[in-house]
C-alpha cells in the first residue's frame, strides 16, 4: 500500500453523504424525490458500512408506493412484498433492518382499467379493495409500527370515480390500520377517497395532523351512517388537533368541552354541497379563538349565509386563503356574480383583522369559446371591491397579498386562435390596474400570477394543444 496516498477525512466523506441525504428528503416537498440524489445515495450503499448505513436512512426515511398503471395488476402487492422482505432481513444477513428508518409511508392506487372484465369501472374499484385488502398490504401496515417504530405520517391516496366504503374493507385491515393509528409516535394522518370512518378513528392516537379527502358529489348522502367495528377504540381519549383537512361530514366530536378541534391552529375545507357549508361554519366557531391559518375552497355557489362568519373574531389568524371554482356550467359574469359578491362579503368583517398578515385569493373559471377578454376586470367590480376593503382601516397588519387567476377556455372551433401568451400578459396588467390601492401600497405587497389551459372540443375527448 502506498503511504504516501492522502486520503479525505471519515468525518468529511460523512458530511458529504449525509448532505447529499438531507437534499433529497427536503426534495419529497416538491410531489417526489429527487432521482439524482437517489441515485447517488444506492450507490453509496456499496462503498463502506460507514456509507451504508448513512445511505439507508436517507432513502428508507420517506416511503412512497406507487402503482403505475402500465405495469402488472399484481406490481404493487409484489412492491410491497419487496419492502416487507427488507424491513425483516434473515438473521445473519447483511442487510440493514430499514424497519426503523421509515418515518413517512404513502401509498398511491389508482383505480386500474381492468380490460378482462365487462364492468370495467366495477372491476376497477374491485381492485383497489382487493389491493388494500390483501394480506401484504395489512401486514405491511402491522409491520410499521412493530416494536414502536418511529412512524410519523402515514397516507392511503386513492384516485377512484367513487370512494372506498370503509365497511367494504375486511376486518383485518381496520385492525390493522386503526393499530398503526394508534402508535405512539405517529402524528400525521392522511386519507383520500376513504370514507365512512368510523367515529373512533382518533381514539387512542396521538394524531395531531388529520387530513381527509371524502368528497362525493350526491347530496343523498347520511352523515350519520358511520358504522363502526372498533369496540376496542370506544373508551379511548381523543387527542387534539392542530391540523384538520376535510371536505365531507367525518363525524367529528363538535361538542366545545370535549371536541378535538378546540385548539386547531390550520384548518382546510373543500365546500360544495349544502351540508359541507353547515359542518364547516360550526368548526370556524369552534375554534375561532385559536386558529391561525384557514383555506376555504369554495366550488358552483358559495352558499354560507351572509354575516354567518366573521373573521375579525379571530384573534390569532395570520393567514387566510379563499379559493374559488367556476365550473363550464356556471360562467363567470363580471358584474354580477355571485360568488365574487360573496367572498367581498367575507373578506369584510364586522370586527377588524387584527393579526392577519396574510390574504391569497386562488380563483379558477372555466368557459367555452370566449375571447382574450375573458375575466377582464371591468370598472366598478368585485375586483375593484376587494381592492378597496383589502386597503381599509380592518386590515392594520396586513402585509401581502396573493391572488392567483386560473382558467381553462374550450374553443369550439377548430380554427379558432386564442392568444394565450397574449391574455396573461394582459390579464396580470388589467389585475394590477384593478388594484390600484395595493399596488401603490408601500404596507402591502400584492403578487398576480395568471396561467390558462386552451382546450380543443373533439367529437370525442378534449385535449391540450400548444396556442
């Protein structure tokens, strides 16, 4: 060997993995992780037991899977089986139990296209039951949490035409997910296209972030049909949240001396049909006194009474995003509509906004075969409106405001030209000039963005083309 080589020290060779590590954990904040970093980190897996071991913390720390529709019906479970495998490696081998790594788990289905069925929508709702279903997929939810793992976020993300009933699910796996609940030290929870939890979901937990995706469209639906086969969780406490992401009726204690939602701090709710207006009013009130940041996203008419919230009664509110969809069937009418009414209404309270620094209006409109002067702002509209309240005596510690216009037009004639370039240049301009209060503010920084899709109508499908 030659003593003259000079080699790097350990600490420093560390550093570097560690860095490379810690670049691609922070890159999961952007949809997934980086494929470099990834890279990189599998091949440190062979250098050393010093890389080894450094390596596989980083790349076991967030676990995402992901059925890809291109591959066999049976990927996933194989996936799955794979992971199972590496968390529990065979005495005497080599391999690192990655078990206690895992920090975040998602899992992702999509509902399959199922061609060898008649019913194929059927068939591929079967599926995604019989994949969550599978004694694979439970024992992996019992596996995360064996001998107190360090779990902390676990997310099922179901993209489905219809929701997964939670009694369509077989005992095993509400045992085993409710055990994985009840962990102690998982603190995040998110569900998409679940619905029908059962009221105990959060007896026993320490849950202090729940999010939950239960959208369905029908208005049919009773929110008191939640049947439960928990018994173990009915006596167990509830803990409090500090985060709640909801857009359906999940039946939530509401009752102010025992409700988990007393000392929410972040609250999103998706409103569309009457009932999700109700629930949500009654959680705003609940907890108005400690919550510091509120989403509302609002879909067709926005249909909470007028007067029914005031958001100057908050007093801890920092931050607060209204969003505001208009679908094909329900044009945007500059001058009069009623939705833009009544988010001016919302956005003026009887009692001043004492602490809120933060306001961001997200708008998406929808429209067929109209001009580059679509959405343009016309005098004395809710644009102007907004602008004048925004800049009033109720917003003394307001500093920035964000509005973000989205739209996506069909063109009905094929020979039809939009210029997309040309409208958000305008409409960015024409938004400026329509607050003028916040755009001369020294107090209040105001951001627009605008971006548009342009749609062709087909005799059978809709596409995007490049205008």
């Amino acid at each position: 060997m030659d003593s003259g080589k000079q080699f790097l020290p350990q600490e420093l060779l560390d550093n570097f993995v560690d860095e490379i590590g810690r670049e691609y954990i922070a890159s999961f904040a952007n949809g997934y992780g980086n494929e470099i970093c990834q890279t990189a980190l599998i091949s440190f897996l062979s250098v050393s037991r010093s890389f080894h071991d450094r390596a596989i913390g980083a790349l076991f720390r967030q676990v995402h899977l992901t059925d890809r529709p291109e591959r066999d019906i049976n990927h996933i479970i194989e996936r799955i089986s794979g992971l199972r495998q590496i968390m529990h490696p065979t005495p005497g081998s080599t391999l690192r139990n990655v078990a206690p790594c895992i920090q975040t788990f998602t899992l992702n289905l999509k509902m399959r296209n199922v061609q060898r069925f008649r019913n194929t929508i059927d068939a591929g709702h079967t599926w995604l039951v019989d994949t969550l279903s599978n004694k694979e997929t439970t024992g992996l939810f019992d596996d995360l949490h064996q001998n107190d793992f360090g779990i902390r976020e676990f997310t099922i993300r179901l993209t489905a035409t219809r929701n997964v009933i939670w009694t369509e699910l077989p005992p095993h796996f509400s045992s085993s997910v409710l055990s994985l609940i009840r962990s102690p030290h998982l603190r995040t929870l998110y569900f998409a296209q679940i619905s029908r939890i059962p009221p105990t979901l959060l007896n026993g937990s320490h849950i202090r972030d729940l999010r939950l995706e239960q959208l369905e469209m029908s208005n049919n639906h009773h929110p008191t049909e939640h049947p439960s086969n928990d018994a173990d969780g009915q006596n167990l406490p509830c803990p409090k949240l500090d985060v709640f992401q909801t857009d359906d009726d999940f039946p939530v204690d509401l009752d102010p001396r025992t409700s988990p939602l007393t000392d929410l701090k972040k609250f999103k709710a998706n409103c569309l049909l009457p009932r999700h207006y109700t629930f949500t009013q009654k959680i705003l009130l609940l907890a108005q006194n400690t919550l510091e940041d509120i989403r509302l996203d609002f879909s067709r008419d926005i249909r909470l009474p007028a007067g029914s919230i005031d958001f100057g009664c908050m007093p801890r509110l920092r931050t607060l995003t209204l969003f505001y969809f208009r679908s094909f069937a329900a044009p945007y009418r500059p001058l009069n509509d009623s939705g833009m009414a009544h988010i001016c209404q919302l956005l003026d309270p009887q009692s001043p906004f004492k602490s809120l620094s933060e306001i961001n209006l997200e708008l998406h409109f929808k429209d067929v075969g109209v001009q580059e002067n679509f959405l343009s702002p016309q005098p004395n509209s809710h644009w102007h409106d907004i602008d004048g309240i925004l800049t009033g005596a109720k917003y003394p510690a307001l500093r920035k405001v964000g509005v973000q216009l989205n739209s996506d037009i069909i063109n009905v004639d094929h020979g039809e030209v939009f210029n997309k370039k040309q409208y958000v240049q305008d409409k960015r301009r024409l938004l400026r000039e329509a607050f003028a209060r916040l755009s001369a503010s020294e107090k209040i920084g105001l951001t627009v963005n605008v971006d548009t899709s342009i749609l062709r109508r087909g005799d059978l499908y809709l596409s995007l083309f490049t205008s």
